[in-house]
C-alpha cells in the first residue's frame, strides 16, 4: 500500500538527573561531595533510506521516543547517555511542524540525517557545587526534559520523469514494460489507484526513474478523481511525459486540460521539460500513425511521439529521447 502522508508524535528523552552523594571511604572522616552527573537523553534522528517509497510503516507506529538519560551516580560516576531512536524515512519527504504548521526540513537527498527533537542535558551532580563556603552541598540539578512535537510526513516522490494522462491512457502498461514496476492493469480508468516508481535500466548500464501517477482528469486540481491526493509527486519530476491516447477525438483537447489542471495545481509544473506521446499506436493504422508522428501540439516543447506499449513500437525511439531530454537539464 502506498502512503504519502502521516503524523506522528516524537519526543526525545530526559536528561539524568545528578546525585546528590559523598565519599565514604575508610580513614577519611570527612568526605566531600562526590555526586556524578546525570546523562544527557537520547535524539531522536531523521534518516533518508533509497530503499524506502512509502509511508506505509508509519501507519503500525506513530510515537517515537528516545531513552532517557540515566542519573548520576556516586564516586563522580556520571549516568549514561540514552539511546538515540533512528526513523528512516524515503528520500523526498518534508517535515512539518503540526502546530505552526510550518515546513521543519525537506529531506530530498540520500543519506541524510536531521535531528528533529534534542535530548534534555543532564543534571550536574553535587560534587560540582562544591565551594569554600559551601563544601558539602545537599542539592544537584535535575535533567532537562528533551523536545517533544508532533509533525507531519509528507512524502513527494523523486523521479526524472513523471508520467501525466487521463485515466487509461497506458501509463501503467508502459512503466511496467520499460521498467520492472508492476502496477495494477485493466482495460478500464483509474486502474492506478497509487503513484507507481520504476527504474528504467538504459543502454550501457545507465539507468533514470520514472514514477507513474493516477490519472488526472478535467476538475483534478479541485478534487475531482484521484488526481489531486497524487499531483504533489510531479512537483519532485524534472520532466514531464504527456501519454495521450491515440485513438481520442481530440488530443490536443486532452492536452490543454492536463496542462490546465497542472497550472491549477501549481504554475511551476508547466514551466517542466514537457515530451508528448500518443500511446495505443497498436489500435490504428499505419497512415493514421504516420500523419499524427507529424502533429504539433501547442503549448508543447518538443515533437511528437507514437508508441505501443503493447508491442514494442516507438518505445525504444522515445527512451531515447527521454534520456538526452535528462542529460540536458
């Protein structure tokens, strides 16, 4: 199951509190405070994970806390640190903040850790209160409470290329024959219920990502179709792929509503590297094919494509092209 957003609650540990103790040891009649500090709570840390694409663990686990600090101990023995709590978490996800509803961190690289909640300091002991005037204090401090909060996970997949079209255009056939993704297909719409990610291996051992989205229909900005719950995953796409199926009375209609409700959603996305390709080609004849490979779309920044994703045709050509379009960025 896909996931893309969750809250949880996270609360790093307490520092230790410091002893209050002194020596007792023989022939020294008069020992002196000999308290240990107490140990400092555990973090509780942010890790990115390549090997993660949801939010789905989050959905059995949602409070997260760190181990507190011990407290001090006699003979200057300080307490040990709590554990720090690890949540991995994918690449792509951004962090905010519940009650200001502010954006904490955008963790969108690979390998990254963020210390989202602070342990509490540890308590100094009684031995480091010891002065002149005063040389057996009775007192020591108390640890630090560490931070607490409660934040929302709001994952956006990171893919080259992002797959946009009307409910059964062919967006699933074709990522799970140019990849090894194997999304849901049927011959009816909405068959993707869930953004799909697949890796395209290329020539040479090359090799870029290409996330499939729910299909977006006339009305999706406003909440209409799936559309909407899914559009966030195109923001992280540094190229758009416009699958239009070729058999539809009026493609470049089809197109001005992808590209209108991509606006709608946010302007940044049709400011995208856009490639256009009429899927399907397997449905019309060859001359058909041959007049629509020559159409050009407005508002579009390239030529046109025509492949099956069924049988094979085109989809070599607009790899192809998909590749030099990422090279070029």
């Amino acid at each position: 199951m896909f996931i893309d957003y969750v809250e949880i609650e996270i609360k790093a540990g307490k520092g230790g509190d410091g002893a209050v103790t002194f020596r007792r040891e023989k022939y020294v009649p008069k020992g002196g405070p000999s308290g240990g500090n107490g140990g400092n709570g555990g973090n509780v840390i942010l890790q990115t994970d390549n090997n993660l694409y949801t939010l789905l663990d989050f959905n059995y686990k949602s409070k997260y806390h760190a181990q507190p600090g011990a407290p001090g101990a006699n003979s200057l023995k300080d307490g040990k640190t709590g554990d720090d709590v690890i949540i991995k978490i994918p690449v792509g996800t951004i962090i905010k903040n519940l009650e200001s509803d502010e954006i904490i961190v955008d963790l969108d690289e690979p390998g990254m850790n963020y210390v989202i909640a602070k342990g509490g300091r540890g308590g100094k002991g009684n031995s480091n209160f010891a002065t002149p005037t005063n040389q057996a204090p009775r007192f020591a401090e108390k640890g630090k409470l560490g931070d607490e909060l409660k934040v929302g996970l709001e994952l956006k997949l990171i893919a080259d290329i992002g797959l946009v079209g009307f409910p059964n255009a062919g967006k699933s056939t074709f990522i799970s024959v140019i990849s090894a993704a194997k999304p849901k297909i049927a011959d009816y719409p909405f068959t993707t219920l869930e953004p799909n990610l697949g890796i395209v291996r290329y020539k040479d051992y090359k090799s870029f990502t290409v996330a499939d989205i729910p299909g977006i229909i006339e009305g999706a900005s406003e909440g209409k179709g799936l559309g909407l719950q899914f559009l966030r995953h195109i923001e992280r796409t540094r190229i758009l792929l416009f699958l239009i199926d070729i058999t539809s009375e009026n493609p470049q209609k089809e197109f001005d509503i992808l590209i209108n409700e991509l606006k709608t959603y946010s302007p940044m996305l049709v400011k995208k590297k856009k490639i256009i390709a009429l899927s399907k080609a397997d449905l019309v004849e060859d001359e058909i094919i041959k007049k629509l490979k020559k159409k050009k779309f407005r508002k579009a920044d390239s030529s046109t494509y025509v492949i099956s994703a069924v049988s094979g045709f085109g989809v070599a050509e607009l790899l192809d092209v998909a590749w030099k379009t990422i090279q070029e960025l």
